[in-house]
C-alpha cells in the first residue's frame, strides 16, 4: 500500500497557488485509484495555517508543516531541509507536488537524500492494480511515455495547468508542526528580491486566456522592400495591452537581438517558447509570423484552441496544428483586431 | 577581489533538434529511431553554461574551465570539433549512452564520479555548472543529484546572470514562475547553477583555442571511461509520438477586417 503526501508551499500572501489545487486533485485521483490510502498534506512556509485551513475539507487524513523565517523565501538548503522532513515524517513512498519553479529547482535533490527517484513535468497520473504509472514527455514535449518505478519514494512534479484544480470546502485544519533547525552552513545564500518588469511592461502571463506568438516575420522586410520593426513592436504592444494575453515568441525572433539585428524592444529569452523555451498552457493560441516544422511547433503543443496568421498556406508551423490558418498579412489584420477591440 | 575557479561544466549531447525524432523500442530500455546515425549537438543549455563559464575563467584569472560529458565518445568527439573551437576548457570524457530515456540518477552518479576523479579538485573554488534541463530527458533532475552527491547545497536553477561582487560573493539571477527572475546571493564557492540562456551570445569559432583544446581532448578521449548508465527501476509502458493531427480550416482571399472580426469574436468567446 502506498502511501501518498501532497507537497506543497505558500505564497507571498500565505495561500496556497492554484497549482497546488491541480496537484491537490491530482493525489486525491491518485489515492482513490489505488483503493483509498491516506493523504498527508506536507505544507512549507513562514505561516502555513491560512495555507491548511484553505484546503481543510479536502478530507486528508493529516496536515503536517515546516514553518518559520527561513522558510518564506525559495532557497535551496532550507527548501530541501523542510521537504526532507516532512517525506520523513509521512513516510511518504509517493510525493506529489505541483512543478512550481520553487519545487522543481529543490525536490530531485530531496529524492536524492531519501535514496528514491523522482519524476518531473508530470502530466498525467495513473493506478491499475494497485500500481502507479505517471505521463511525461522526452525531448522536449516530442514523445510521450507512460512509465512506471519501483524505487521509492517516488516524488511526482505535476506541470502546472496539466490537472483540474480542486474545489473544496475551507475550514480550521490541525496541523502538526514538524521542527527543522537550520544549520549556519544552509545560511550561505539570501534571497534579496525579484526582478521583474513594470505591470504594463510585463508581458508573460502564465494566467492569460490567450497567448500570442510571435514569429521572425514581424522583423523581416515587407511587401515595399522595407522593414516596419517599430510598427511591428507598436501593434504587438497595443494587442497585449487591449486583451492581457501572454506573449509567447520563436527562438529566432528571440535570438536576432544577439545578431545585431532590429527587433522587439520587448521580448526576452524568458518570451521563447519551444525547443529551447517554455510550452505554456493557455485556453487559445494565436501565432502571427511563425514558421516551421515539428520541431518549432511544440511550443504550442499544450494550447488548446489554435489560429494562426501567415503567409504560406503550407506552413508546417500551422497546417495540420492550427485550428484555424489566415493566409493574410498579419500587420494588416492586427491592426485591424486593436481597432476593434479597442473600440469594444 | 578576484578568486581563481575551478569551474565544471556538466554537458552532454543530443540530437540536433531539427533531426524528426521516433521512438523505438530497443532491447533493454526506449531508444531512438537511428539514433547512431543522428547528428548531435552540445546540449543547447549546457552550451550556455559552458560559454557563461569560458566569460567567469576569462574575468578571473587562474581559473580553469572543465567540460564533463557522458556520451558515446564516437559521437563526442564529432561534436568536440566543432564546440572546442569556441572557448577553452579540458574535457572529462565518460563513454555512456545519452539517451533521453536513462535514468538521470545514474547519469548523475557517473558525473558526480567523475568531477570527484578531477586532480587538484578543490571544493573552495569549485563552481559546477550545467544547463538547468537537457534537451533529451527534459527532467532538471542530473544537476541537483550531481550536487547533492558533492555535497554542494547552495544549488540555482534557470540561472540567466552570476555577478561577481567585490567581496567575492556571487549574486545569481534564476528564472521563476511567471517571467519573474529571484535574485540571490551567495557568500561564494561551492555552489552549483544550472543555467538557462544566460546573456552571452555563442562565441565565434578561434582556430588557436581549438587548436590548444584539441591537444587535451583526443587523449581525453581515448582515456574515456565506460558509464554503464540505463533506466534500471523504470518500466515504460509505452513511448509514441503524439498524433494528434488537426483538421486546419484555411481562409484565404478574405479581407483583413473580415478576418479581424472573426478572431476578435473567437478571443471574446
């Protein structure tokens, strides 16, 4: 029989994130698969009780907690130190735990020191027979592999967006304090702060209903012989602007500002989707100048609803992935889309 | 105040990622469609760290720059040709698989092995790179294990900026959720960093630099040692591609403001 804990932490504000609700359903799902063993809730942060009591009547049969200064910030050492305890405390022989960059950066090394293994970019979960199988992918979201362990614990990462969230009841939940002393040695890095770009200026929004990629075609000379860069960045900006989507962008357009080139004043490697970059979950996906193969288009492999705007009607980037190919000319028609949602 | 590194870069390689990949199965464990015949690349993140490690050495003299890499050493040395033309280092050659489907607790130990074999190791100065998931198991799993093998516990992922300070602490810059960057510091070494692009463009080819590396590279090569590394606990079920293939409406000859109209309904709904 398995025994199954839920890892999870706080936010900023002490609530838990809506990742942790996805991996919350998730270990439900799990536990009723293999005929109902117990779930522990393993809950790190500097106050975690708003945490617990937010998923009080979600029916675990325990709430444990590492809590305290040293553990309000991601870090490493104390992170690892809290997760530790806590697997040791539930005995857990399958963790789960939503691939927030907090946990991802710090729970293979705590599969480590308990001598288990550990599976991230989980997107699916499994029981048959009692056994656990999870879903991921290899190759950068290019094959998809069901597998299975027998080393345990097995601690589970669940992608963000991969799960229904769970909805349940809130209430006071007990929790039992696990105790974690850090020694100065674990002190060594200190987290002074983020860096982020200003509301308007950000442009990534793991949240949006819609992300809009953009492709190397936004930079490239158009049908009078010229490039049109600063109109490019100024329709692009106002569509981001007007609907709040997430901007994701190709590799290409991403890598001409090393090459010297004109390019979009606002897009960063952390825009990159695909091979090299992220593959978002959002709801609707609309790609505008994006060309390519398989290899390109994985970074929309996990958006639901797909149009795109391009010029070649054989485009691999589209044909047989988008829900939807305009063959037009995407300055034209984005234009003319922040006319009319402008005016809604 | 500058400090002279030992800095090892953990790096391996994968197919070029505009090969069509298939899955098939092998003997023991998944493999890859004429995975012997696919021409490889430096793993694109480990390449990153490798040439933010190249920048660090250069701006702090005395430090030296060591690639260690599991790989089938026929295939490393196709891609040592051309990668040791971009920045110096000395290779630590393990001769393994480096498939996607092995299991990155065993890649780790071999790795963690071999940095530990490095003469002169001092963990003082030591800063072990490497990029912060592969192209082929995609896990972010090698490099904490490597680190906690090697006892390093001040560990960053998604690293994008290391700064050297003036009192020889180290400000690190790591990608976090939602297009945000943590900024930490660290009193100095031991530390680990896994990056992900980091700010440097790839270095031009040097002939002089691949000249100099290849003198430590073909010995380091031949001397390489065998990594038995697999998949041992693991048991796939299955590994396919996926299939899905959409029916893709086409519009054509439509008017950009009929065309406008659709996708502001369609974003709306």
């Amino acid at each position: 029989m398995e025994n199954i804990l839920l890892l999870v932490h706080t936010e900023a504000d002490g609530s838990l994130a809506k990742s942790a609700l996805e991996s919350l359903q998730a270990a439900q799902s799990l536990a009723g698969g293999l005929g109902g063993p117990a779930l522990t809730i393993g809950i790190v942060g500097e106050k975690i009780q708003a945490a617990a009591n937010q998923i009080a009547g979600c029916g675990a049969a325990k709430f444990l907690g590492v809590e305290g200064a040293d553990f309000a910030q991601p870090r490493y050492a104390s992170d690892a130190a809290a997760a530790e305890a806590l697997c040791k405390a539930a005995e857990a022989t399958v963790v789960i735990a939503p691939a927030t960059s907090r946990w991802t950066r710090v729970l293979a090394g705590v599969a480590a020191r308990l001598n288990g293994r550990v599976e991230t970019h989980v997107t699916g979960l499994r029981a048959e027979d009692c056994a656990v199988s999870v879903t991921r992918w290899y190759y950068r979201q290019r094959m998809e592999a069901v597998l299975s362990r027998t080393q345990r614990p097995w601690v589970l990462l669940i992608d963000p967006g991969s799960q229904p969230a769970w909805e349940g009841a809130t209430g006071t939940a007990v929790v039992e304090t696990i105790a974690v002393t850090l020694p100065e040695s674990s002190k060594r890095t200190t987290v002074t702060g983020l860096r982020a770009p200003s509301a308007d200026a950000q442009t990534i929004r793991p949240d949006a209903d819609l992300l809009f990629v953009t492709g190397a075609g936004w930079t490239k000379k158009q049908a009078d012989g010229q490039t049109h860069v600063p109109e490019a960045e100024q329709i692009i900006f106002n569509f981001l602007k007007l609907t709040r989507a997430s901007l994701g962008s190709s590799k290409s357009l991403v890598d001409l500002g090393g090459e010297g080139q004109a390019v979009i004043s606002f897009l960063t490697h952390l825009n990159q989707i695909g091979q090299t970059g992220s593959t978002p979950r959002h709801p609707k996906g609309l790609s505008t100048c994006c060309h390519g193969e398989e290899p390109h288009a994985v970074g929309w492999r996990f958006i639901k609803e797909r149009r795109a705007i391009s010029l070649d009607a054989n485009c691999g980037w589209a044909r047989g992935k988008a829900d939807v190919l305009y063959i037009a000319d995407a300055f034209a028609v984005m234009a003319k889309v922040n006319e009319l949602v402008g005016a809604q | 105040m500058s400090t002279a590194y030992q800095i090892v870069v953990c790096g391996s390689i994968v197919p070029d990622p505009l090969q069509t990949l298939e899955p098939v199965s092998g003997p023991a464990d998944p493999a890859l469609k004429n995975e012997a015949m696919l021409p490889s690349v430096l793993d694109p993140w480990a390449g990153h760290a490798l040439f933010e490690a190249a920048n660090l050495a250069k701006n702090n003299p005395g430090s030296k720059v060591y690639l260690v890499s599991l790989a089938p050493k026929a295939k490393l040395q196709q891609v040592m040709m051309t990668l040791a033309q971009k920045v110096p280092f000395e290779l630590v050659a393990l001769d393994g698989s480096a498939s996607g489907f092995t299991d990155a607790f065993e890649t780790a130990g071999a790795l963690a092995d071999a940095i530990l074999g490095i003469p002169g190791l001092d963990k003082s100065k030591l800063l072990v790179f490497g990029g912060w998931e592969s192209a082929s198991r995609c896990a972010g799993v090698t490099m904490q294990v490597i680190g906690e093998k090697l006892g390093i516990v001040d560990q960053f992922q998604g690293v994008d900026e290391l700064k050297v300070n003036a009192d020889g602490s180290l400000e690190i810059l790591e990608r976090i959720d939602g297009g945000k960057h943590q900024i930490s510091t660290c009193s100095g070494a031991p530390a680990l960093l896994g990056w992900a692009t980091g700010n440097l463009p790839e270095p031009k080819n040097n002939p002089q630099v691949g000249m100099a590396n290849m003198r430590v590279v073909m010995p380091a090569l031949q001397k390489a040692k065998p990594a038995p590394v697999g998949a041992g606990g693991i048991a796939f079920a299955s590994v396919a591609l996926p299939k899905q293939l959409r029916e893709t409406r086409i519009v054509k000859d439509a008017a950009p403001e009929e065309i406008a109209r659709e996708i502001v309904e369609w974003i709306s709904k």
